[in-house]
C-alpha cells in the first residue's frame, strides 16, 4: 500500500529502477545505450554481412561493411570443401554437435547431483566442500594445461572422444549457480517428501530438478558455449582429424587466411564464422529469461 | 530407542547418499582441477623437458624467474599488468555502470540492450579472429586502413596487428568488447532484485543525487552479485590472455608487445619443453588471480 501511496505522491512510477513504461528522464539512459549498443554489435553484424558477400566484394576496395548482392555461395563452397586431409566439413560440424550435447546433458547430471549434495544433504566435509569449490571459481584452467595434458596422457584419454568432454565437466560455475538455487528450496518439501516414502533420487528427480530450472538453462548455456566454441581440446589432445571439432576447423582456416590461401578462404572462414557464432545466439535468445533469473541466486556470500 | 537407531541410522544413509551424490563432480573435479594444480607446484620445483623424469632442483625456476627471465620482466609482466588493470577493473565498472543503466530502462528496451550488450561475450575467440582479422588487416583493404586514410587521418596502410606500437590497445579493446559476460548479467539481476521500498526509505532519509544511491544502496544491497562479478572480472581477464596470440597469429608476438603471462607459459611449456619452468610460471599466474580474488572479497564480502 504504502508502496503505491509514495509512487503516486512522488510522481516517480515510470523512474528509477525496473520502471513500468517510459520517462521523459530515461531519454539521457538511451543517449548513452544507443551508440555503445551500435558500437558493440558492429562486429556481429560484420559476421553476419560478410558471409554472403561474394569473392568481388570480400576483396573490394574500399572495402565495403554491408554486403550489396548476397548470395550462399560461401556456404556451398564451405560444405564443397574438403579440409586439407580429406575430412568433409560436414565432419567437424557433426562432431561439434555430438560433443556439444552430449556435454551439455552430462554436465547438467554431474553438476546438479553435486549440488543437491552440497545443498541439502548433511555430511561432515560440506562446509570445506563448498569452499574448495568456492575457490575453484577462480581457477583459470589456461594457467595449468601443461599437467592436464600429462594427467589427459596418463589416463589414457587422447586422442579420443572423452578428452572433449570430461575436462569440461568439472564446472565450478555451474555447481556454485545450481547450489545457491537449491538453497531457497524450502526443507519442509523434502522432508514431507521423504515422510511419503520418497526415495533420495525420487527427490532429486521429482522435486529439485523441476524446482532449479532456471539454473539449469543457464549451466545448458554455459557449458555449450565453452564446448562450442573451444579449439582447445582438438588443438592440444587430438590429433585424429575426424575427431576433431568445428571451432578448430575455422581456426585452421583463419590461420591459413593470413599466408598462403588468402583467397579462396576469406569467404569460407566468413561463413563458417557465421554458423560458429549463430547457435550462441539462439540458444541465448531462447533461455535468456531463465538466465536472468538465475543470476540474482549468483551471489557470494 | 527404536527412535534413536532410527535417527541414527537416517543420518548415516544420508552421508552415504551425500558421497554418492557429490562422487562424479568430485572425481571430475579432482582428475582436472585438483591434481593439475598440484601437479603444476610439484613440477615448478623440477627441471623437466618431457624426455627425461622430473629432477628435482628446488626453488631455481623461480629464481630465475625473478632474476635472469629478461623477457618475463621487461615485456610479460608489464604487459599482463597494463593488461590486467584496464581490462579488470575497467572492464568490472563498465559492467556495472551498464548493467545501472539497463536498470533504469523498462522490460523490453532492457531485454534488448542486454541481449546486444552480452552477445559478444558469448562468441569464443576464434569466431572473432575472422572478424578481427578483416577489420584490422595491414593493407588497404582492410577496413580500419581504408576508414582512417579515407578520413585523412593516416596516409599509408598501418600493420595493426603486427605493430608493437598497436597491438596491446587492439587486444585491450577488444577484451573489453566481450566483457560483459555472465558477471554483467548476475550484476543486472542483482540490481533488479533490491527492493524498491529501500530507495524510497534513503529518498525519506536525505539521499538526493543517483550517485549517493549508487553508493548507499545499490552497491551495499547487491554485494554478493557485485562480488560474484568481480571474481568473474578477475578470471575472464586472465583467461582472455591467448588473444594477443590469436591475433597477431604468432608466439611470441611481435616484438613481445602482446606477450602476456599466459603466452609466456605456452611457449616455454609447448614450444620449449622447459615443463618445469612453465609450471613454475603457472603457480605466479594462479597466486595473482588468487591474490586479486582476495582483494575483492575484502571489498565486497557481506558482514553477515
């Protein structure tokens, strides 16, 4: 009530945050917005323009931003081609989609099983648990590749389909988000749960998974973002070149577009950059209200 | 009696079902975080070339770290430094600032922004470097030579991504393009979710300007996102250290003016072999982010 009475009194329903419609005030927000926003997607518009330039305008001079007669010629020659050894690029795509999904689905299990341990279960180890993987947060796995790969050797894992998956797994992000989810459930439904018999993968299944949706978009969005687009794993620990994955194929592409084949793979490389970056997009688009609502359980506390 | 081995017997199933739960993520955990790390802090105490087994040599790689690495010192350091405080920091406040003002605008307009605003960080590095590639291309047709000489400003083609003199401010820009990632988002939604009624109390009370209210309510009312960005800052930053590499397309780049401590890690680890001298440079690069994160956690972490 009093809520409605001061917003009345003030005249400020459409100012301040999380307003209902516009203000004459949020003019100056749009005068910032409007050109940084322009700003920032140059680049992605340039993908997107660029992939159906033909070779004239790719090469022309002055070089021109928007493409003026498009055409999928770079697209049938992308698919027309055969890398250097023989792998159609058809392969690398379909290897990026299987490893993108089947780490995405892994990912969710292995991170939100964690989670439910680490949120509601009791043991002695939780506390220093979370905070271990707390600090994890900051791990930076860059700064250690050279022991992974001799730890990926050991284990026997090069050079085979897991290497792009299970490193990815381990997901300190995904564990923290989905925990501080879980943390607002109220015990009161596990316990009822657990008074009906339920067993404890009943209540993982039934009650926690339907309940942290939200959270689990957002790990499905992370985790395919850091699969998708990574050359690494296919760089570094593959070196059978029908396991390796769409984001290494345009990396040797780009590669290449700087020496010898400076013509012939501008226009491949512009649209194979194009369907590397449009999954991104779309599954961003589709899961980005569940995203947001993630984000204000992402705290530290 | 009954009740008690009851209890007892609930709570030990429940350990037990906890370990079952937590035992995939631990084992994952541990094989590629856990032992890596260790393994990295063992091996930055050892000579190593990949050949031979590890020979212990104490704290030597670190010495020569600090004394006799000349191009860790004059160029790595001071790159990743300059690197660090612009894109860490800088990048940190941008989002926030944007996130802020994101707030001020309604659902849709913000969706939208928010959606422009975020795209680029959800592109890897390697879609980029096409685009990257073109637009900072060293002959006149690349977009930025053909854009400055048509405006007159240059009058020969520059070598963006081959100069010394460009490059750290190419990579710097285009780091903070891509920054506003997960962190801006948690941020955003941080903002969103304070209650109203706590401005319209500071209103009663004297806060006048937006900016006391940037300072007395939002950021204290949302300092679990504003942390959780801040650790987010601090590792994108140092995670996005392969990019002076990816766009110069060498290592190490030219002249040594891109070479940041990531770099220097991969050319002594995988083009060197001096394993053991990475890793010791590692370790260096784990206890910053390390010692960043800390800081933040002094500025932001919740009393309660």
């Amino acid at each position: 009530m009093s809520k409605h009475w001061f917003r009345r009194y003030t005249g400020v329903s459409n100012r301040g945050i999380n307003p209902r419609g516009f203000h004459v005030s949020q003019l100056k927000f749009y005068a910032i917005l409007l050109p940084l926003a322009a700003f920032m997607m140059l680049p992605i518009v340039f993908i997107f323009s660029n992939a159906f330039k033909p070779l004239d305008e790719l090469f022309a001079y002055p070089p021109r931003f928007f493409v003026v007669n498009p055409t999928a010629k770079n697209f049938t020659d992308l698919f027309a081609r055969m890398s250097t050894s023989g792998i159609p690029v058809s392969r690398y795509l379909f290897n990026s989609i299987v490893i993108a999904l089947a780490t995405v689905a892994a990912s969710i299990f292995v991170s939100s099983t964690a989670a439910y341990a680490l949120s509601k279960k009791r043991f002695r180890l939780k506390q220093t648990l979370f905070a271990i993987n707390t600090v994890a947060l900051m791990f930076v796995p860059i700064a250690v590749n050279i022991p992974r790969f001799l730890v990926i050797e050991k284990l026997n894992l090069l050079d085979t389909f897991w290497v792009h998956v299970l490193p990815v797994l381990a997901m300190p992000v995904g564990v923290f988000l989905l925990k501080q989810f879980m943390d607002v459930i109220p015990n009161e439904l596990i316990e009822a749960a657990q008074i009906d018999g339920a067993s404890d993968w009943a209540i993982y299944r039934r009650i926690i998974l339907p309940m942290v949706r939200p959270a689990i978009a957002t790990i499905a969005i992370l985790t395919f973002q850091a699969v998708w687009n990574s050359a690494d794993s296919s760089t570094l620990y593959v070196t059978t070149e029908s396991l390796r994955t769409f984001a290494f194929y345009l990396s040797t592409l780009t590669a290449t577009a700087t020496g010898a084949n400076v013509v012939a793979g501008q226009g491949i490389a512009a649209a194979a950059a194009l369907i590397m970056f449009l999954p991104n997009l779309i599954v961003f688009i589709v899961l980005q209200s569940q995203v947001m609502s993630t984000m204000s359980h992402s705290g530290l506390k | 009696m009954l009740g008690k081995g009851f209890l007892k017997k609930r709570v030990n199933n429940g350990e037990g079902s906890a370990y079952a739960f937590l035992s995939m993520y631990a084992l994952l955990f541990i094989i590629f975080i856990v032992v890596p790390v260790l393994a990295a802090v063992l091996l930055s105490f050892t000579f190593f070339d990949t050949i031979q087994f590890p020979r212990f040599i104490g704290l030597r790689n670190y010495i020569t770290l600090l004394t006799q690495d000349d191009t860790f010192m004059k160029y790595v350091l001071p790159n990743t430094i300059e690197f660090a405080v612009i894109v860490g920091p800088g990048g940190y406040a941008l989002a926030f600032l944007l996130a802020w003002i994101l707030a001020q605008l309604p659902r849709l307009p913000r969706t939208l922004f928010a959606l422009i605003l975020y795209s680029p960080s959800m592109t890897g590095g390697v879609a980029m470097a096409v685009v990257w590639k073109t637009l900072f291309s060293g002959d006149q047709t690349g977009y930025m030579n053909s854009f400055l000489m048509g405006l007159g400003i240059i009058q020969e083609p520059v070598q963006w991504l081959q100069s010394p003199h460009y490059l750290m401010p190419i990579m710097i820009v285009v780091t903070l393009w891509s920054s506003m990632g997960i962190g801006f988002l948690a941020m955003l939604a941080g903002i969103l979710d304070i209650n109203p009624e706590l401005y319209e109390a500071a209103a009663l009370d004297g806060v006048k300007s937006r900016w006391q209210e940037i300072f007395y309510i939002t950021i204290p009312s949302m300092k679990p996102q504003m942390l959780f960005g801040a650790v987010m800052a601090i590792v994108g930053t140092f995670q996005a250290g392969a990019i002076g590499v990816t766009l110069s397309g060498s290592n190490p780049t030219p002249q040594y003016a891109g070479q940041l401590i990531v770099n220097h890690i991969e050319d002594y680890g995988f083009l060197r072999y001096e394993m053991g001298y990475a890793a010791a440079v590692s370790v260096v690069l784990l206890l910053m982010v390390l010692f960043f994160t800390r800081l933040s956690n002094r500025l932001f972490a919740s009393k309660d």
